[in-house]
C-alpha cells in the first residue's frame, strides 16, 4: 500500500494524467498535501511527486527527520541540485529513502500535441524587460523550467533563434 504526496503544482499535473480509480489501481490508498503530512502510517510506502522547490525540500527533509512511513520514494519534476541531493542525504541516517529520481514533468500535459505552465499572461513581462520585480523573475524562471522539462521530456535538441 502506497501514499501519494503532491504538492500544489504536482496536483493538478497529476489530476489532468490520472484519475483516482487509475491510482487506487496502482495501489496508491492515500493522496495528500506535502503541507498536510502529519500521521505516523508506517504500513505505507510514501511516493512524493514534487517539484523541487526549496519549500518542498524543506518539507522532505523535516519528514525524513520524523518520518511518518515505512519508506520514501522520491521523483521530482525538475533537476535537482547537488546541494539538495546532499541535504536529503545527511538527514536520511535510517536509510528510509529508496528512490531519487528526475521525472521531467514539469508541465500540464492538456493534449498530445499542446501543455500549459498555467502562468498569467507575460506579455507585460516583455513590456517592462529592463525593471523586473521579483515576481516577474520567479515568472521568468518558471517558464526557463517548465521549457526545460518539456525539452528533456521530449528528448529533443531545441533550435532557439533571438533577435534582440
């Protein structure tokens, strides 16, 4: 018996692949929040399905400090760095951890041929290119990601042309 644990963004990638009945399937019994983790059920296997997010490392990290399953299998939506890899390593002395993968789904797959990053319109990001805020850099890597993970998903060699 597995417990699924999402994040906000990994929640609605998820919803838009698979539906419950196809999890339950796959024996997944529980589906929660990262945020909401908080009963001991050491009978299930934890399977998160996150993006790599400071937050949610974090959120990993205090688990696997207290953890509350049998064991953790994480796959992350995105490239992790080196640094992460070793933070979740130097907490896991009970060896709970028994998979760490990149999963390049970092987008919402809304057709065979067409996906989303669900991010508001940009085009004021073009407009105001020389005096981004931090929202407007967090927008921009987001997108930088989400291409990214797309392009390793895909296994494709891109052909970018800018003219400035």
């Amino acid at each position: 018996m597995k417990a699924l644990i999402l994040d906000s963004e990994t929640s609605g990638i998820i919803s838009i692949i698979y539906t419950q009945s196809k999890l339950y399937k796959n024996d997944i019994y529980l589906i929660q929040k990262i945020e909401d983790v908080n009963e001991k059920l050491m009978h299930l296997k934890a399977i998160y399905f996150v993006r790599p997010t400071k937050e949610n490392i974090n959120f990993i990290r205090m688990e696997i400090s207290n953890p509350h399953f049998k064991e953790y299998h994480l796959y992350f939506t995105n490239e992790l760095t080196e640094a992460a890899i070793a933070e979740l390593a130097e907490v896991d002395t009970s060896d709970r951890i028994k998979t760490l993968q990149e999963v390049y789904l970092d987008y919402y797959a809304v057709g065979r041929n067409i996906f989303s990053l669900k991010i508001p319109s940009t085009i004021g990001l073009i407009k105001r290119r020389d005096n981004w805020d931090d929202t407007d850099k967090k927008a921009i890597n987001r997108i930088s990601e989400g291409l990214i993970s797309v392009i390793m998903s895909l296994r494709i060699l891109p052909q970018i042309k800018y003219i400035n």
